[in-house]
C-alpha cells in the first residue's frame, strides 16, 4: 500500500510545440503515488505521437484520452477533472514544465497542513527558447520564504490590487474535491476562461488557507501562441476583472487585520498549536517591489531578445556621463592612440560601410583607420589597401607604417562597434600597466539585430589550449607586436592567436586582459567563425607549436568536435598519489567509497589513507580496527582521539602521506571510471598547476561540479548543477579542461610540494567546512592555477543534510564573514566567470539584465561614487536619495549607482563605492544591511532618515509597521554609520543622542516635475478646497472632520491621496494615488482653491518635513496648516495654532471672504518654492555636504 496520497497531474493538451517537455516534466516527478492524464483538444496526431515515444505501452503511470470533438479550455479542463482520481490535483498546461520535485514539495504540504487548499511554488517565466525571463511582480513571491497565509486576509488583497500575484494552474496543487465542487460553476460556457485559473483560486481561498513555496518549481512559458495571448483574451480578462471584483466585494467572514495586511506565518511554525498569526504589510511590501521590478531591465519583455535589446540599450552613457567624458580622458596618465585595422575578404561595399559609421560614432576617436579590401572606399580619412590573399602576412608589411599608432585593434568588415568601445578599450590600455593584448565579449548582428551575445571569462589558459574561445576581435600594443615579429602567415586565421601565445610565455597571462562589455557586434558570428575551416584546422597545430616551445609532451584528441582539443600531458613517471579519506562512523558510504576506488582505478601508484575521525559507534570502530590490523602499504588507517574538524583530519593524514601528491576524496564518492586518477595526475604534473580537480555527478549522472564560481549564492556556488553529463554547456566548457578559482573538496588533488608551501589547510580558521575553498583561493594567490577537467569523472552520493545547532550555525556564520574579509575582492571579480551573467547557482551562465541605470564600464574613476540604498522608487526614496542622486551627477559632482534591494557582499565590492547612503535601515531585517557594508567595504556610511519612527502617531497608518523594540533598532543603525542625513531640525535635535555628526538637509523639489505646473482658480461654481498626499494621514485628515461637514454645502472637498470614512459623505471628489511621475501634475489638476495641510501636535509630525507646503506651493495653492515645527519658517501660508475646529473654519472663512488676497498668497508661496527649493544650482550644496566626506 502506498504511504503517500495519490496526484493526478492533468494536461489538457492543445498546442504540441511544447507538449513534449511538459509531458516530460511530469513523467520525472520525483512521487511514487503519481498519475498522469493527457487529454487531447487537438486535431492532429501529433500530441498523441510524442505521448506514444515518450511513454511505455504497457505504463500504469500515464494514459492518453482524445476528446472525440473540440472541447475548447473550459471543457478540457473538466473532461481531465472528471479522468482523475488523486486526492490532489495538479493541472499542467502544455507549455509549461514542472522541476523534478515539485508534486513531492507541494503534495508534502497539502498532507501535513489540513487547513490549506491551496499550495503554490515560485516559478520562472522563460520565452520560447527556455530563457529565464526577468522577475515581475506576476512570480516575485510573497515572503522570502515557505510561509503560510490566512485565505480571507489574501481575499481582501486581491480586492484591493486587482492582479494576480500567485500564477496559474501549473504552478499550483489543490484537494481534487475542492476543484470539483467550484470548477464546474465558476467554468461553464458563458464563465470565466481568461480568469478561470485565479477565480478558482479565489474560491479555494474563501474556504481555507494558501501556502506560497519560496523555491523555483515550475516554469511558465511566454509566447505569441500560448492561450492568453489568444483573440479576445484581453478584453475578456478585463470583463472578468469587474466580476472577480464583484465577487470579492460581496463575500462575508472575517476581517483582516487591517487594510492591507494579512495574518501569515513562516511554514516550519505552521504546525504550531495554537496558531498564533504574524502579520505583514503585504499592500506596501508588493507595492515597494513594484519599484524593484520596474528598476530592472526586462521587467516587460516576454522574449530574450527583447530583453538583450533593452540590456544593451542601457550601455551607453547617459547625458551627464558623455559631460564628463572630456575630463575623465584628461586625466588619463595619456591618452593611447588607436588606429582599427578593418579586413575586408569579401569586398562587401555594404558590410564595410557598417563597420566605418559605427567607428565614425566613436566617443573616442580613432587615429586613423586601416582598410585591407578590393572595394573601393571614400573617405579620406580612411588609409586603403588593396587586400592580398595572405592578410597576416601583409598586415606585418602594414605595421611599420602606422608610425603615429600605439595599439591595433583587428576587426572585419560588418563589424559593428558599439559607440563607447574604443573609449572603453582605451580607458583599459591607458589605466593598467603593462597590457600587450585586449579581447572583449562580443554579439552577432542577425539581419543587423542585435543577438547571440557571448560572454567570455577572463584569460583561461586551458580554455583557450582547448579552443581560441577569445574570439578574433583582438587589438594589440603596435611596438611590441613589431618587435616579436608580427604576425606568422603559417596559422593563417589563428595567426593573431599565434601572437597571444608567444604573448603568454614571453610576457606571462597577466598582459593579456579581458573587457566585459559587448564592444563588437559581427555579421561573422562567433559560432561561424569557430566553425570555419581554416579555424578548425589551424587550432591543434597552434596549440601543438606552443606547448612545444615551452617544452611540455602531449597527445591531442578530439573527443567532441574537431576544433576542440582535448590535451593529455605526457610525463615521464607515475608518482605516488595519497588519497586521503576522513571518516566519522559513516561506515556503509566509506565501504562503498573503498570499494569502489580499490576495484575500479587502474592507476598503479597510489596509496589510500582513511582517516577515523574519533567514530563513536562499536561496529565503526571493529571496522577500523581491523582495516588498521591488515598491515597494507596500500591501505593505512590513521586514527584521530579525538574529533576534530574535516580540515584537522586531512592535515593530520597529510602528514603521515607518502605521496608526492595528495588527492582530498570524500566518504561518499562512488569511482565508476577506470582511468579517473590519470585524467587527475597528468594535469597535476604541470609545474604549472596547484590544484586539479575531476567532473563530480550525481547518482542520476547529472552534474554535480564542474567547477565553482566564487560570490556565487553566497560564498561560492555550483555552475551547471543538473545539467546532464553529456551536455556541452556554455561555450562548450561542461566538455573541456579550464581554470576555475575553486574546484571541490569532495576531490581535489593538491601537489604535497604546494599543499605544504601555503601552510596545509586552515584548520583553525576554518572548521565548517570552508577549508578546501580557502585552500584553492591560497593556492591561486600563489600564481598556480586551478584547473577543473573532465578527463576525469566520478559519482558523489550526497549524505543527508544534517540540521546544525545554535553553536554550529553560529560558527559557520563566523567563517564565512572570515571568508568574505580575506577574499571578497577576488570573489567579487572571479576571473573564470562574466560579471554580466547570474551569481545563482539555478541561472549559471545566464545573463543578469541588471539595473535600467547606473552602467560604468570604466576600471577607474575620478569622482566621488556614491551608492543609494533608498526604500522605495517613489515619494520618499525619491525624494532623498534617487534624486538628489542624480542631479548631483547631471552637474558632474559625483557618480552613482541606485538600487531598490539589499545588496550583497560581491556586489557592494563590484561597485567599490566611497560612500553608501542607506534609507530606512532600522528594522532587525534591515540593520543588517548596514552591518554587512561596515564587515566588507571602507565606504563612508550615510544613515538616511526622514521621519521620527521612534514615536509614531496612533492613528498614523505606519504604526502597524513599527515593532516595538523600534527605539533601539533604530539606535542601533545609527550607530554603525558615520553620519546621519535628516530633513529636518526638530529632527535633528530627536535624534542627538543617537550620534555626533547629524546634518540637516532640506527636502525640495525636482525641477522637471515641479517647475512649470499651472493650475485653474474659480474653475466650479463652489470654490475647491482639499487635500492631497500619501495614504498615513488618517490622524490628521480626522483632526477636520467637523469643519469638513460644516463647510459641506458651501464648498467643493476635494480629497487626493486618501480620505478617512469619517469624512466621505461630505467630500465632493476623491482622486485615489496615483505614481510619483504623474503625481504632480496630477496634484496640479486638483485646481484647489485654497489647499489645507494639517498636522496632529506631536513630535513625529514636529520632526516631520515641510514637503506637503512646497508641493502645494509649486501648484500655486493658497495653504492653510497648523503650525507644527514642520511648518514654521518664511513660506507664506495661514497657520492655525489651536487644531480647533473652530480655528481652521476662522482660517478658511478669512481666505474665502477675500479671494484674491488668498490667491496672492499662493503666487506669493510658488515663487519663493520655484527660487529657494528646487532641486538645482546652489542647493545642491546641501546634498554634497550631507553625502560626501569632509
């Protein structure tokens, strides 16, 4: 009998373009009690022939239906509800895939958790080609976290933000009787279609609770064929919206706590009894996103080529950039000159006029440029030469006569180079001394569209023995490329790699450099020049001439494709290797892991010692001991008396070991290749190499390592994991030998001579397992190279995870800070990896869009950097950190960079900024933002604060979010920077306790939004008052109500923003939020004739700003406010001392009674706005001071 519930996975089956990887994704689900249900809407036969290859006649796992007339979605999604009969049901559209543990993750939830009826998992969005799309709001998640949410909380949610924040039907597992119940009536003919996967949703959650899975389980698939993009869909979801609305509006229960929150709880404290709810923000948390989402590139696109489009349309610099581009090159210690060398075999008039006007649009200036073509040219600035057949050979006759150039840069004709290329390859070869030769990523121009872009790692000498992976658009130091020699004809195609090779053992790798931008972009792509003949067939002889020069015995195969080498290094002896093994009572994986070593290796010399980490259990120890009594040369036990570290054990064993190398192999290896420990050894015999290690896979043959990508998920993560072993991988390096800064300790070979140069392991720094890691980065340090190969390949079974206790998760915690400090700057910049793709492990080798702004490809600077931690894109976060930000860099005082999101150790040390400003770091989930840059940057720290959390206002709507220990977080944040910014002085003086350098800068006004607003006066028959802002002043707004219904009949109210129920059977207008780029004008179109600001007495609103009066101030509003500290100082405006009622109907009864007196108050108040706070000129000041150091 089954222990485990049975799902029913059904694909109501149309479209077979993708039928077969979603039909595939549900036959890996990795669940025993499984059933899978086809049912075919479509004409054709050929979903039912894909069903047929991919699924055994005789399976009991999987059926095929074929509806004998056209069901359409509606109806095939209930014919595959009445085919099935799990307890839970999955419903997979047939473009969409599932990961291989999804139905065990979502099922596990539904058996443990009665009350929840509904389970959904993160998932990506990728296009037709399995790209992984950017994250939007649609799959951002909840909670960074498993998490449980109260259904009715989630109802009001969905009431208030008509959109979809959960996904679809792939993405989701509910209780098949749930879905019976509701699918039939919310799907009927005249029913949702465009909706119907979230108004069942909707329904579910009426009747219990959800559960959102943090990690990526499914993907979802974009494309101009999948069934929402269909006909009407669009406007039939509009029509669906207005009755989910409906819907939601008229259902009853239980309210939730607040408008906007919801009750929720982390899902390993679900099982809690009783229940006590937490509770989120989850309105202002999706809201603040929003702003995230929107600061990313490709947040819209549905395609990769939209979103490579929108990636290299940010590479270029922006107005206030291309100001300062003058006085970066001035301060150049000189300025290189550059002269392209343009070859042109085709004589193609068209391709060679692409090449000339991309150099013509240069931001640095070529010295001249060299054409060798047939095809005539005119420009005079152009030096033609008539191309012979042997270009190599003619370019060393060229050379010479390029008297004035100090670097070449060989290109082709239809190369097309981005405009900031040669400034960008300049600004390299004027800045690091002793460059030789400069290559860079590169794209193809398919139909002169931008596509294909390769992303190359930094100088790999085994990659680039294995292929000329540099690529052909190389440019070269002109004086020492004469004195070497030039060119050698005899390599023909390969001859400038000819060059980097004599480069390399002349001058040593580190005179070859690596830009990271795309600066060319090929009609030749970089796939189509690899696969020309001449390339191929030069490749192995180039590399055969140069291992020859300096000496080194090889064979070279050709195991994948003709053009990659695959090198075995032969070495005249076949030295001792020790393989040590630590142990500690995991006696049935170490007897596999001997077994299989001793049966299966055919390396004749090599000893093993297994090292009894002080093992505890009686038939562990009998084991040890009698392997300890055999007396075999081959076979040593080494005994520890007591537990020590990983690392203390391998140092021990290092010890006592013969060999002349050592080879660390974990318990759980499994050796099922005969040959692995030569694929290992003749590499490690290099003088040249420190540390080698094999292609590690998993039981299922998948890839496990195959290399480690420092500052990836963390420390260092896992590229390709998953990924079949067959699979080439990007630019084909699954396959080939390289460098890596790291391999892994489950095997690792080490020469004893280098092993015990660095000092062995860290045993005493590191005892959580970082050992090998810090191994491989000493051994870098030390000018050797790690090298990652496939010529060797085991099996790692790996153990259970274990759960650590408070000491062993501290500890770890302790390392790896240890780690971060000693070697973030090489992490932050791993030269076997691309800064333009994914630090994640999941999206290895993928491209990262990034951020929409703040691109700098220069290595240097000269000005200050300051990085903008702000809360939010809008009202506050715009206000006093986005732009304040870039003014100051539109008048060439700074450089920055914004985000919206906590940054990393890898990425604070990327940016290497002077100063980061963090906003609203006073929460214990934010304070640690501020912790880690204090850990891993000497940037100078801004603590950014525009009100006095520490006491707010009960009725103010932000009080939910203050925790209580409040005071002390935000005491706490304070103290681990070096200066505050405030807005105020009252809130200056709050805070003077807290810290000695507290500087007041005034809030103003962006001048393309505030400066030329026009508003009407005396536009209705009543005159308008009103009010206009954010969504926490119920407090205040309430402090009115009374002369709101006074004043009912005689005025217009007009409330923006917000407005109290207290006040709405009164009010004429409400206008709801709107975005801060349309606010403005939006408050502007208000046409107020008198603008009212109050403010309840208390020292939160005393610190507060004087924001809301410069905003009505820019409109030309007439202001009455309270006079709070916030509001006192020259601006114009009536003050109403008291908050009486009877005060503010006196004040506005004044303004009404002499129109235009108010009138000219308001002109008075918009002129002193528009001359002392806007955000320009000499104001800037303010924020200089704030920002940067003294």
């Amino acid at each position: 009998m089954n222990s485990v519930p049975l799902v029913s996975i059904v694909i109501p089956a149309f479209n077979s373009r993708f039928f077969r990887a979603a039909l595939q994704s549900a036959l890996d689900q990795v669940y025993d009690n499984l059933e899978i249900i086809v049912c075919d809407d479509c004409r054709s036969d050929e979903i039912k022939a894909i069903f047929d290859e991919l699924v055994a006649p005789d399976s009991d796992r999987a059926r095929y239906l074929r509806n004998p007339q056209r069901l359409g979605f509606q109806g095939n999604l209930l014919k595959c509800l009445e085919q099935a009969s799990g307890e839970y049901i999955k419903f997979l559209c047939d473009d969409d895939r599932l990961y291989n543990y999804c139905v065990a993750h979502q099922a596990q939830t539904l058996d443990t958790y009665k009350d929840v009826q509904l389970v959904v998992s993160k998932r990506h969005l990728v296009d037709v080609d399995d790209y992984v799309l950017t994250a939007r709001m649609e799959n951002v998640g909840l909670v960074p976290y498993d998490a449980v949410f109260k259904g009715e909380d989630m109802l009001a949610i969905f009431e208030r933000t008509p959109r979809n924040y959960l996904g679809g039907f792939s993405g989701a597992m509910m209780r098949r009787a749930d879905v019976q119940e509701y699918l039939p009536s919310i799907a009927l003919p005249q029913g949702f279609v465009a909706l119907l996967d979230f108004t069942l949703f909707i329904c579910l959650l009426r009747r219990g609770n959800l559960v959102v899975l943090h990690s990526i389980q499914s993907t979802e698939r974009l494309h101009p064929g999948r069934f929402s993009s269909q006909g009407d869909m669009y406007q039939k979801a509009t029509t669906e919206w207005g009755w989910l609305n409906e819907m939601l509006k008229a259902r009853s229960g239980e309210d939730a706590p607040a408008q906007g929150w919801v009750r929720f709880l982390p899902l390993r404290r679900a099982h809690e009894e009783p229940r006590e709810w937490d509770e989120v923000g989850l309105y202002g948390v999706m809201a603040g996103r929003q702003g995230v989402m929107m600061s990313r590139v490709g947040s819209a696109s549905d395609s990769y080529a939209e979103l490579y489009a929108e990636w290299l349309s940010c590479r270029r610099f922006s107005e206030p950039q291309k100001k300062l581009l003058e006085q970066r090159i001035v301060s150049w210690a000189w300025q290189p000159r550059i002269v392209p060398v343009i070859i042109d075999q085709q004589g193609d008039a068209e391709a060679l006029d692409i090449t000339l006007r991309s150099l013509a649009e240069q931001d640095y200036a070529a010295d001249s440029v060299v054409v060798l073509t047939n095809a005539s040219v005119d420009d005079p600035q152009v030096l033609r030469f008539s191309l012979q057949p042997d270009w190599a050979r003619q370019l060393n006759e060229v050379l010479p006569l390029l008297e004035s150039a100090d670097w070449v840069y060989l290109l082709r004709a239809g190369d097309r180079l981005t405009q900031p290329a040669l400034l960008i390859l300049a600004e390299r070869i004027a800045q690091t001394p002793g460059l030789l030769c400069v290559y860079s990523d590169e794209g193809a121009l398919v139909e002169d569209e931008s596509r294909e872009p390769i992303f190359k790692p930094g100088f790999n000498l085994d990659l680039l023995r294995a292929y000329p992976y540099v690529g052909r658009t190389l440019a070269f130091e002109r004086r020492n490329l004469l004195d070497m020699g030039g060119f050698d004809p005899a390599f023909d195609e390969l001859a400038p790699h000819d060059v980097i090779w004599r480069l390399v053992e002349g001058a040593g790798p580190q005179s070859i450099e690596h830009i990271a931008e795309v600066q060319v972009e090929s009609r030749l792509a970089f796939a189509d020049w690899l696969s020309l003949p001449c390339v191929i067939e030069h490749s192995e002889p180039l590399v055969a001439a140069h291992l020859s020069r300096i000496g080194r015995e090889h064979v070279i195969h050709h195991d994948q494709l003709p053009l990659l080498n695959r090198i075995e290094y032969v070495h005249p002896s076949l030295p001792l290797v020790s393989i040590i093994i630590t142990a500690r009572d995991q006696l049935g994986a170490l007897e596999r892991c001997i077994d299989s070593l001793l049966s299966n290796t055919t390396y004749p010399n090599y000893e093993v010692l297994i090292v009894d980490n002080a093992s505890e259990s009686a038939e562990a120890r009998a084991w040890f001991t009698a392997m300890s009594e055999l007396g075999s040369d081959k076979l040593r036990i080494v005994s520890l008396s007591e537990a020590g570290s990983e690392a203390t054990a391998q140092n021990h064993a290092a010890g006592q070991a013969r060999g002349d190398y050592l080879l660390m192999l974990s318990a759980y290896a499994l050796i099922h290749q005969a040959d692995w420990l030569q694929g290992l050894i003749h590499h490690a015999q290099r003088p040249e190499v420190g540390i080698v290690g094999p292609r590690i896979l998993n039981p299922q043959g998948n890839i496990l390592y195959a290399g480690m990508v420092m500052g990836m998920d963390g420390l260092a993560g896992r590229p390709f994991i998953n990924f079949p072993a067959g699979a080439s991988g990007y630019m084909q390096r699954l396959q080939l030998t390289q460098n890596w800064s790291a391999v892994s300790g489950n095997c690792l070979m080490v020469r004893k001579e280098v092993f015990d140069a660095v000092g062995a392991l860290e045993a005493a720094t590191f005892t959580q397992g970082l050992q090998d890691l810090d191994l491989c980065m000493r051994v870098g340090r030390e000018g050797y190279l790690i090298v990652g190969t496939p010529d060797a390949s085991l099996v790692l079974a790996e153990p259970a995870a274990v759960e650590r206790n408070e000491a062993s998760r501290q500890a770890l915690d302790d390392e790896q800070k240890s780690f971060f400090q000693k070697w973030l700057p090489k992490m932050a910049r791993d030269q076997a990896y691309n800064p333009n793709l994914y630090l994640n492990e999941a999206l290895s080798f993928t491209l990262d869009p990034g951020l929409l702004a703040g691109w700098s490809p220069f290595c240097t600077r000269h000005l200050p950097f300051i990085f903008g931690m702000a809360v939010n894109s809008s009202a506050v976060g715009h206000y006093r950190v986005s732009q304040p930000l870039l003014e100051l860099m539109a008048a060439g005082r700074v450089v920055g960079r914004m985000t919206y999101e906590t940054a990393t150790p890898v990425e604070i040390e990327r940016q290497s900024p002077d100063v980061i400003v963090f906003q609203g770091r006073y929460t214990e989930a934010k304070v640690p933002d501020i912790e880690l840059a204090k850990n891993y940057s000497n940037a100078m720290r801004i603590f950014e604060l525009d009100d006095y959390i520490a006491d707010v206002p009960e009725r103010n709507e932000h009080k939910r979010n203050m925790p209580d220990n409040i005071g002390a977080m935000l005491r706490k944040g304070i103290g681990l920077c070096d200066r505050v910014v405030v807005s105020t002085h009252p809130l200056a003086e709050a805070l003077s306790g807290m810290h000695s350098d507290i500087r007041v800068v005034p809030n103003m006004l962006a001048t393309h939004l505030w400066s030329n607003l026009r508003s009407q006066r005396r536009s209705s028959d009543k005159p308008r008052i009103g009010w206009g802002g954010g969504t926490s002043h119920r407090g205040d707004l309430e402090l009115i109500v009374d002369v709101v219904r006074e004043l009912a009949d005689e005025v217009e109210w007009v409330f923006f923003g917000m407005c109290p129920d207290l006040l709405k059977p009164y009010i004429h207008e409400f206008h709801p939020g709107v975005s801060l780029k349309t606010y403005p004008a939006k408050l502007a179109s208000l046409n107020l004739d008198l603008a009212l600001a109050p403010l309840e007495f208390h020292i939160f609103n005393d610190c507060k700003s004087n924001l809301r009066l410069l905003e009505y101030g820019a409109c030309g509003y007439p202001v009455i406010c309270s006079d709070t500290e916030a509001y006192r100082g020259h601006l114009p405006a009536t003050r109403v001392y008291t908050n009486s009622s009877d005060e503010w109907l006196q004040a506005i009864r004044m303004h009404l009674s002499d129109p235009n007196a108010s009138y000219r108050m308001g002109d008075e108040l918009r002129e002193t706005v528009l001359r002392d706070f806007m955000l320009r000129g000499e104001n800037l000041q303010y924020w200089a001071n704030g920002w940067l150091p003294d």
